[in-house]
C-alpha cells in the first residue's frame, strides 16, 4: 500500500490519482485509502488535482517552436517567444483563435516548422509556466510583444509593432 503524509502538498498515489493534502500540525502517516475516504476534511484537506487546461499537443508545440527560435542558455528569449505566441492568440489577428492555429499559420513561425536544436526539458518547462500564466491571466496578453525578429548576442529582438 502507498503510504502518503498529511503534510505533503501534492503527491503520487497511483499512476492514474494525483491527490492533494495539506495539514501543518503534524506528520501523521496515513494510507492513500484513507486520504481518498475522509468525508469531512477538517483539518486534513483532500482534493484532486485539476487538469492542465492546454493539451499535450499545445505543450509540445510551443516547445518544439522555442527549439527553432531560440538557443537553449536564452530563458528570457524562450518565454519571449512563449508570450509572443500566446499573445498572438489573444490578440486573435495572427492566423487563429487557438495555438495550434497560431503556430502553424503560413509565415507565422518558422521555428514550429524547423528546430535548430533538440528540444529541450527547459524548453518544456518555460511553455508549460507560460501557459500556467496565460491561463491563470484569463488568456489575456502577457506582455505587449506581438512579433520578434534575430537579434545581437544570440538574442531575438521583441517588439509591440512590426
């Protein structure tokens, strides 16, 4: 049996529950069965975990276009982008009404279309906290950046206008 702790924000149960418990008093040992069980969660709280709102497809996506835009030490660069294209989609003018839309719209981002480099867990890790945001933000823009362009010093340039 999996064993989980009343203090642990979120854990692992099984390969297919993600359960979530919070309690500051005490580190009690209690089992995943009883976690699920308890009716009235006070203090112990038990939630499940809420479902990305982007699919995998939209993840990889952006990952794979950061890959083609950016080099991988660029952090800034890649949520740069992330934003660019998430801002694209809020804006609503750039070929679609969804990501995917966005990104694969004819002379939109070439980097979706050719990587220059592997794709990279950061790359992975930038797209999913720029989603985090975007949705978080209602999907509203994240910045004003709505196009980029090669820049110095293996940096893209940003800016509002063309």
């Amino acid at each position: 049996m999996v064993h989980i702790y009343k203090s642990a924000r979120i854990f692992t149960v099984s390969a297919a529950v993600i359960i979530s418990c919070t309690r500051l008093t005490t580190k009690e040992k209690i089992s995943a069965t009883e976690a699920i069980a308890v009716s009235n969660p006070s203090p112990l709280y038990v939630t499940e975990a809420a479902a990305n709102p982007w699919t995998d497809e939209e993840l990889d996506a952006i990952a794979i276009t950061l890959a083609g835009e950016c080099y991988d030490d660029k952090e800034l660069d890649k949520r740069h982008v992330c934003e660019v294209i998430l801002n694209r989609v809020s804006d609503g003018r750039f070929g679609g009404e969804s990501i995917m839309e966005v990104l694969t719209a004819e002379n939109q981002f070439a980097g979706y279309w050719t990587q220059l480099r592997p794709v990279s867990e950061n790359d992975y890790e930038v797209a999913k906290q720029a989603l985090e945001d975007w949705y978080a933000g209602g999907c509203k823009a994240l910045s004003e950046y709505l196009f980029f362009c090669a820049g110095d010093n293996r940096e893209n340039k940003f800016r509002c206008e063309y």
